[in-house]
C-alpha cells in the first residue's frame, strides 16, 4: 500500500489522537484512513451546484405561481377600493338630497296655513208662547273637535252617514286632516302643533322615550301614524319628522 507522509501541528495530532479514541480505532493511521476515505465519497463542487441551481429553479417556479396570484389578487382589492369610493359618494349624494327633502316638508309644514273657523252667525229662532225649558245651542263640528281634539273616523261611522262631507267641513275651519289607508282623523289644530312640536323635542330612536314625553291622546296618534309610515325618524337630523304626500 502506497505510503503518505504528512507533517502537522502537535496540537492537531492530539486531537485526532482523541478522535480515533472516541470513534473506536486502536490506530491514529487507521482513522485517517476513514477520514480520507468518507471525504472522496462527497459529491463534487460542480455537482452540488448543480443540485443548487435545480431547487433554486423550483423555488424560483412556485414563487412565480403564487406572484402571479397576489398580483391579481392585488388588482382586485384596487378594483374593490375603487367600488367602495364609488358607493361612498353615492350615498353622501342620496343623503344631502334626504337632508334637502325632509327640510323642504319641514318648511311646507310649518308654512302650512292653519285655518282659523268662520264665526257662525245663529239666527234666532221665533220663541214659542210656551217653552219648559230652553234648548242648548247645538255645538258645530268644530267645536267639538275643539273638546275633543281628536276625532277617529271609526268612532263616527254609525252615528255621521256622510262623512265625507263632515271631514270636509272640519277642513274648510282649520283642522288638520290624516288620511290613513282605513280611516281619516281630524286633529284640532292647536293640539297638532302641540303634538309636532313635542315630537321634534324628542332626540331618541326610543318608543318608550316617546311614550313618557306624550300624553295618552298623543302617543295613540303617534302609534296610528308611525304605522302608516306618517312619522319617522331621522337618524341623519336626530329626531321625529312628519312625512306627509
């Protein structure tokens, strides 16, 4: 076997010393010879990058892959951001246009002229010779409207045949008429502006804060109204508004 000779420091020659122990070899020569041995079993420089370029080149593949998906997925949170500008001013555009509708009924309801009633002349009637006892005036519509403020069409319906001629004439003296979808109420008009002035006192989404700032006639109006879509509330002017075709 062919003999190599090789001068090494005194320190490394005791560390291969105690390796070879360590390993199990009696002989130092035998765990060089190992050490040699298991060194010409590596690959090449050039083999192994070989081996480098190729995984780089499939890192370099998927990476592409998923690159490509988060540019389109980029487009598409643009795109997106775009919509959502879009819709924004949209609906800054429909709000200014609410905001103008409701302060236009707001104005046309408190310009509404308020009708006062005509003062009704009563002709005496010729007295009779003998009379027991004096009759009452009968009192107008309006003056009952006047006591009590408020009149259901549905408890008049078998006591008045002409209705329409009784909401009529309640009209023409000043009162205010709802028309609902199965009735009309006619309101005395100082209990109107009463009742719409309490409701735009009031600054909560609450029917229960409602309930506690109106009396018993009021709050059944308010009910009546709120569910014929007469009244809502405004989360834009934060209170109760009038909503009236």
């Amino acid at each position: 076997m062919p003999e190599i000779k090789l001068l090494i420091p005194e320190d490394l020659y005791k560390d291969l010393v105690e390796k070879a122990k360590n390993e199990g070899y009696k002989d130092i020569d035998d765990y060089i010879l190992h050490i040699l041995s298991e060194y010409t079993k590596l690959p090449a420089r050039e083999s192994i990058h070989k081996e480098i370029s190729k995984i780089e080149r499939n890192i370099m593949d998927i990476l592409n892959k998923y690159t490509s998906k988060i540019d389109d997925l980029s487009r598409r949170v643009a795109s997106l951001h775009e919509r959502i500008e879009d819709l924004e001013e949209k609906y800054n555009d429909l709000s200014n246009k609410y905001s103008e509708v409701m302060n236009l009924i707001k104005e046309r309801v408190e310009r509404a002229p308020m009708r006062r009633p005509e003062k009704i002349e009563h002709v005496e009637a010729p007295k009779q010779e003998v009379r027991e006892k004096e009759t009452p005036p009968k009192k107008t519509a309006i003056e009952v409207l006047k006591e009590q403020k408020i009149i259901y069409e549905s408890s008049i319906v078998s006591r008045i045949r002409d209705r329409d001629s009784f909401f009529r004439r309640l009209e023409s003296d000043g009162a205010k008429i709802l028309k609902l979808s199965d009735e009309r109420i006619a309101v005395d008009p100082d209990f109107w502006r009463d009742f719409i002035k309490k409701l735009e006192n009031i600054k909560e989404d609450s029917e229960e804060v409602v309930k506690k700032n109106l009396s018993k006639e009021e709050y059944k109006l308010f009910e009546r109204l709120k569910k014929e879509g007469m009244i809502a509330y405004s989360f834009i002017d934060k209170k109760w508004i009038l909503i009236e075709e």
